[in-house]
C-alpha cells in the first residue's frame, strides 16, 4: 500500500514542500508502524521550514507530533498491538507523511475518552505546559502568570492548566473575538489589541509589583515588555519568535534580580524518561478537558495552505493536517 509523504527540498517559503507517495517499510527491532489519523501543526514546523532550526540534511521530513492506529509491530516490541490507538510528539520530527516507523518507546497509548484529533492537536503543547508550569517555574495557587497569545494553541493550554492550578492568570489577545475565547478558558483579566500598553495593564492589575511569571511565545520587541512585566525575583520565559527576531536585551533589564529562561521542549524531550513523565502529564490533561481547540484542518497535501494559516495568525486554535 503506497502512501503520501511530505518532502522539504530546502529551508525555505511554502514552495519548498512537495508530495510524495511512498511505501513505508516493515518496522524494526523495538519499533511499531503507525497509521496517522490527525498529525498536528506547530509553530516549531515553521522554524524547521524556513531554517531557523536546521535540519540535519535535505530532502527532510518535519512535523513533531501525530496520532493514529498501530499497524505493525516489530521484533522486541511487547507493549503493543496492531489496532492500539496511540500518540506521540517530540524528536526525531518526520511526522508529516501517511504511515510511520518510530521507536516503541515514543508512543503513548491514548485512552478511550481522548480522540485521535485531540491528541494531535494538543500533546506537544500539553507537554510544553507541563514544562512550563511545573518544570521551568513551579506554578501554583497564588501565582500570578501572564500569558500571551492566550487563545491560541499552547495559549489555551497553558490558561486552562494554569487556572486548574489555583493561578491567577492574564492573558494577551489580538482581538475582542480572541479575547472572547480566551475568557471561555477560564483567563482572569485580558488585554487586548496589538497596541496596548502591556506593561501598564500588568502592573495596574498587579497592584504595581508585575506578574511572578510571563510565559512568552510572541518574540520580537514583546520579549522585553514581558520582562518589564515581571516582579523583582520573577522570571520571564521565552518560548518562541512568532512575529519575528528578538532584538539583544541588556542584561540591566534584568535588575533586580529577575530571571530570564529559554527552555526547549525538544531537548527536554531527549530524555525519554522526561519524555514519558511530560506525554503521561498531557494526556492525563486531556482527559480533563485541557485541550486546544481545533481552529482549521487541512489535508496532508494541503500542507503549504496550513503553513499560510498558521503564519498568518488568522486561526485561534489548532492546526491539524489529515492523511
């Protein structure tokens, strides 16, 4: 049976993907083949696409997470059986493509209240979470947390579980649409529009002190109002550069003592054992309705349209790909 595998010629725009059919080999010693039903979409696809996280060689496959069906089970491998529903998410990325081999040792067993969508739109972001809010900065009730982007994908997320936690969280939102959302999540306080005064709203919310935490995915010139936004001995967190480069910030920002982190939850996930304790984490949070919401999906050929969507910052949600 022949199936469709998405091929990145070089770093680049969208034009660099192209579609393939392929036929997936029998899997190895320790592996198990998976029939993808939903592979999901991350903005650390996009870093892979244009080169800001090279991959190692080219033609590659990128894509860092997917669910589906076990369809064959290789030598040593005892854990599983053809027909489990199962998910994984982290390294080694090639995701995008029909039917995969990956190391048993990766996959998850999804439980029965857990769809193959859900899971594919919100394991690698429920693992970052997890990384996140108990790992990076330990999170809990009282804490005071702003969050940006906070109806999209890991922004909903990261609302719910820090919200379940007892938090008090503020989250930043581009649009009254978006902070509509974000309020079903469970935010506290919101502040809206591309061109509000952040550090202003944090510090009259917060009584003048500043957050204990500002988890911040936006880059660019957000990066240093998120730490403006932080209390004296808190912690501003960078997870990604979605509207851009982040500019040098002077080490004087950081007076007094505030702590500024960039944790990867690919290198986090390098470690299997981490790896396993994270995916466990998420897809407990899932069976307690801590998920991404679904904003668009496309087919797998479809995968420059998604890339357009997931760039353009249109969708509030998730992006999923189906085979």
């Amino acid at each position: 049976m022949t199936d469709q595998i998405i091929w990145l010629n070089a770093p680049g725009d969208i034009t660099q993907f192209h579609v393939e059919h392929h036929h997936c080999e029998p899997p190895g010693d320790g592996e198990i083949k998976i029939r993808h039903q939903a592979i999901g979409t991350n903005f650390l696809d996009v870093y892979h696409r244009k080169g800001i996280y090279p991959m190692p060689s080219y033609p590659a496959v990128i894509g860092a997470e997917a669910a589906g069906i076990v369809d064959d089970v290789g030598p040593g491998v005892s854990l599983f059986q053809k027909g489990d529903r199962v998910a994984y998410a982290g390294p080694p990325v090639g995701a995008y493509r029909s039917t995969r081999n990956i190391a048993a040792e990766r996959a998850i067993k999804l439980p029965d209240a857990v769809s193959a969508k859900t899971a594919a739109s919100s394991l690698l972001k429920g693992m970052t979470a997890y990384m996140l809010l108990k790992k990076t900065y330990n999170v809990r009730a009282g804490t005071q947390v702003l969050i940006h982007a906070a109806a999209g994908g890991l922004g909903s997320i990261l609302v719910r579980w820090a919200r379940s936690l007892d938090a008090t969280v503020i989250g930043t939102v581009g649009s009254s649409e978006k902070a509509a959302l974000a309020a079903s999540y469970g935010a506290d306080h919101l502040i809206v529009g591309r061109g509000a005064d952040i550090v202003a709203d944090v510090k009259r919310l917060t009584n003048g002190l500043g957050v204990d935490v500002a988890y911040d995915g936006i880059g660019g010139d957000t990066l240093l109002k998120s730490i403006r936004s932080v209390r004296p001995f808190g912690m501003a967190v960078t997870i990604g550069q979605a509207a851009g480069a982040i500019p040098p910030v002077p080490v004087e920002e950081l007076r007094p003592g505030k702590a500024l982190c960039h944790p990867s939850i690919m290198a986090w996930c390098a470690d299997v054992g981490q790896y396993r304790e994270a995916a466990l984490a998420a897809v407990g949070a899932m069976e307690a309705g801590i998920v991404s919401q679904i904003g668009a999906e496309y087919r797998l050929a479809d995968v420059a349209k998604a890339h357009e969507e997931m760039e353009s910052g249109r969708s509030a949600g998730s992006i999923l790909l189906i085979p």
